[in-house]
C-alpha cells in the first residue's frame, strides 16, 4: 500500500485492516499515546504505524503545525525507556478534501530488551492491541528478552543479498508488493545496517541453508505400531524416514505433503457418495502444529532438529527450544503471545504460512475439539516442547455430565505421561490441591477410565494410569 500511486494511497491505507504489525493513529494523537504503541510494537515482532488516518478517514498532517509533529517524531527518547528503535518517513497522500498532503509512518524494529513507557507501564501488540502487561506477563517478557534476538544477528561468513535464491526472493517481492527484493528485505530487519544478511534472512531466502545450519530441517518419522520399538523391534516402515531440507517456507510444504501421505486415515462416505480417506487426526491440527515448529523453534540450539512422528492412533511434534519465560505446558491455553523468531514469524505470515496472530495453539485445541477428539498434550523437556496429537474421542457427554469439573484435564494429563503419575504429580501438574486431584481420580476409576497402581492404601509409590480399555 505505501508503494501505491499517490492518488490512491491514503485510502489503501486507511482501508487496510490492522493486525499484529499495522496501527493507525489520527492526526491528533498525543505523543504519548503514540509512545504506547512504539513500546508495544518493539516488544513483540516489530511493525507499522501510520499517523495521520482515522476512522477511514486520511486526514492528512499538514494542519497540524511543526509543533505536533515533532512532538510525535521525538515520542520514542520522551516516553520509551529504552528508547525504541524506529524510522520515520513522510508520506505522500491525497487528503479527505481532496488536496495533496503527507502521513507520518513509523517503522519499528523488534527490540532486543524490553521497552516500557517512563511511568514504568509496559505494553506488547497482540493482535490488533496494545496490551498493558501485568507484573508476571512482564517478568515472562523479560526472561525471553534476555539475550539478543538470534534471528536478528548477522549470519556468519558475511552473505549478503547476492547469495539468496532470487526466485524465493521474487515470490516474495510479489506477495508483499514491494517495489524490489531488498527494499523489502530491509523493511522486514532482514538486513543488518550494514547491509549483512541476518540468521532470519539466510533461513528464509538461501537455496540450501543446512550449510550454514545443518540441524535445520523437518524430519517425518511413519511408525506401524503404536510403539516405537528399539534396536532389532524398531516399528519404523522401511520408507518411512523422511528427512527434508531446504528454505524455511520450501520445507514447510514439503513436510505438508509426506505427513499427508503418511497420515493415519480411516476409510469414510463422503458428500458424493464415495468411500474416500479420511484424517483421523484434524490435517488443520497437524499442520498448524507443524508451522508453529518451524516458526518458533530454537534456531540457535545445535544438535537437534525438528521431528514430526506419525503412529496408527496419533502424531507427535517435537521442536527444539523451550516455551518462553514463566510458561506453564500444563496450561498451554493461556500461553501468552511472544514470538522467539519475529522476523521469521513476519515473512511467514506475508506468505500466508501462518497467520501469527497468537491464535495457533488455540486452533489446534478448535480442530482437535471440532471433530470431538481429546485435547492435544504438550510436554516440554530440557530442550525441547512436543506436541502430541491423539485420535482418542473426548468423553462422552452422560459421562461427562457425571465426573467432577476437570476431569477431561486429568485424563488428558494421564494420556500424555510417558510413565504413571503419583497424586501428587497430577495436582502440581494441573494446579490444584491434593484432595481435589484425589476426587478426579477416583471418579475417573469409578468410570473405568483410568486404574490405580500399588500395594495398599498407604503405598508411597502409588500411581495412576489410563486404564486398559
């Protein structure tokens, strides 16, 4: 839209939606109304805010006087701590009255610290929003701003732009709409100041980046039980080790497309009266799970990769890096937005790969739930998260209505342990006390879902499990 003719600019802007990198202000706004949103942009991915625009209406700044625009031009060192790290730009436009006049456009880079305002208030862009962070959102922020973002550094050995595949480039270039391949390289952080290609960059846009990242790439595990098995009983089908390299966005499709063709089906009656294949794990589920993996993992951790395991009753997903901050796996549903790879997740999101919009792991849970499967399992270990998908229907309704509130969650928990669980685990795991653990469990047993392991009452080493259905 900023590439548009002048003639139609102000209302290709004025018409764009805002999302998770674009805000509109009016004329008007106040210098630290405007700081609020620098800080919040900085603190997540980075993006665009327009002054000069409202309510669709492109007002234009000519009538505001050098006074109001220097004040906005100065609201980052007035009211950002640290200062945020932005361009500005005049605009050109047509105005609401017809007549030629500019708009103010910030471009904000991601920040490498956390920004706040002066009063000590600090915001995050989730969405459409500038949300004010309370004291533990802050601290989770903190934790994952402690170190410089990896996918903003300089790749190693000096590649620049030249050594980027210029077909990936040019496919961008067109989605985006950008006038040339660099300008827009640079309106994304992709390019250091001094013109060096970042680790995001060179992950997204080189022909064969394993040579400088050989752990980055998806591997596509098919197993024919639902066992992994080991040595000489390894379950493994002879074909059924996929390992797929390349660009971020190239292997992202074609992982899509061996989980597809290795994805566990059930033949089903379609609309048309034909008996056709049918996921028994939601395709929408799986492959979300599997953009997120790409998207967030930890590019800076050497020696592990991304896998994808795909069994008769389920699929797991593991991706190295951990959740950020303060996160509790066990309440993956109020995982609050922080994008590790910001840059990646933007370029992603303009390729319509992922919509970024903070929403994922909640259309995993929508898909899972849509087709009236238990709830997806995340697990994270000392260096990695793993996702893990099941065909396991959720409880029936009667039965539902008879358990205590919560007892879906304990099951869910039970299914995604890898050994039985003492009481005590599952109430730390799920938050709540002991007796009120007890009482969902024993009513789950009275169901005949789940079983109790040991000696006598009083049995130390007593644990549960799923029961042997």
């Amino acid at each position: 839209m900023l590439s548009a003719p002048v003639s139609e600019r102000g209302q290709l802007i004025a018409q764009a939606v805002e999302d998770q990198w674009y805000e509109k202000k009016g004329a008007r706004v106040s210098a630290q109304t405007l700081g609020q949103a620098l800080v919040a942009f900085a603190n997540a991915e980075g993006g665009l805010v327009v002054v000069g625009v409202q309510g669709g209406v492109v007002q234009g700044m000519t009538r505001q006087g050098i006074r109001q625009i220097n004040s906005l031009r100065q609201a980052s060192i007035d009211h950002a701590v640290p200062p945020v790290r932005y361009s500005c730009s005049d605009v050109g436009c047509i105005n609401a009255d017809g007549h030629e006049d500019f708009l103010l456009v910030f471009r904000v880079d991601p920040g490498e610290r956390v920004h706040e305002m002066r009063n000590g208030d600090t915001y995050l862009r989730v969405g459409d929003e500038s949300r004010k962070l309370n004291y533990s959102q802050r601290q989770e922020l903190e934790f994952d701003k402690g170190q410089a973002q990896y996918d903003g550094m300089a790749v190693n050995n000096g590649y620049g732009v030249a050594d980027l595949d210029d077909r990936l480039l040019e496919n961008y270039r067109e989605n985006t709409g950008a006038e040339s391949a660099e300008g827009i390289l640079r309106a994304r952080s992709l390019l250091t100041k001094d013109g060096s290609l970042t680790n995001a960059g060179y992950l997204l846009f080189a022909g064969h980046p394993q040579q400088e990242f050989p752990e980055a790439y998806i591997r596509v595990l098919r197993y024919m039980s639902t066992d992994r098995g080991t040595g000489a009983d390894l379950n493994l089908y002879d074909d059924g080790d996929v390992k797929i390299e390349g660009p971020i966005p190239y292997a992202i499709q074609s992982a899509a497309e061996v989980i597809e063709r290795f994805a566990p089906k059930r033949r089903s009656l379609n609309a048309t009266g034909l008996f056709t294949g049918a996921d028994i794990v939601p395709r929408d589920a799986w492959l979300e799970g599997l953009v997120n993996a790409v998207i967030h993992r930890s590019y800076s951790l050497a020696g592990d990769h991304i896998r994808v395991e795909i069994f008769p009753d389920r699929i797991e997903i593991e991706s190295p890096g951990r959740f950020p901050g303060l996160v509790d796996p066990s309440k993956p549903l109020e995982i609050s937005r922080f994008a590790r790879n910001p840059r990646i997740a933007r370029v992603c999101a303009d390729l319509r790969i992922g919509q970024e919009l903070g929403e994922g792991i909640k259309r995993i849970f929508e898909e899972m739930r849509k087709v009236g499967l238990t709830d997806p399992v995340y697990k994270q270990g000392t260096g990695s998260v793993r996702l893990r998908l099941e065909a396991v229907h959720r409880l029936r309704a009667e039965v539902a209505a008879r358990l205590p509130k919560g007892s879906q969650g304990v099951l869910d928990l039970l299914r995604g342990a890898s050994t039985p669980m003492g009481t005590g685990e599952v109430a730390d795991a799920l938050n709540m006390s002991r007796p009120t653990a007890t009482n969902r469990l024993q009513a789950l047993r009275d169901e005949g879902l789940v079983r109790w392991i040991g000696k006598s009452p009083k049995d130390p080493r007593a644990a549960w499990a799923l029961a042997d259905l």
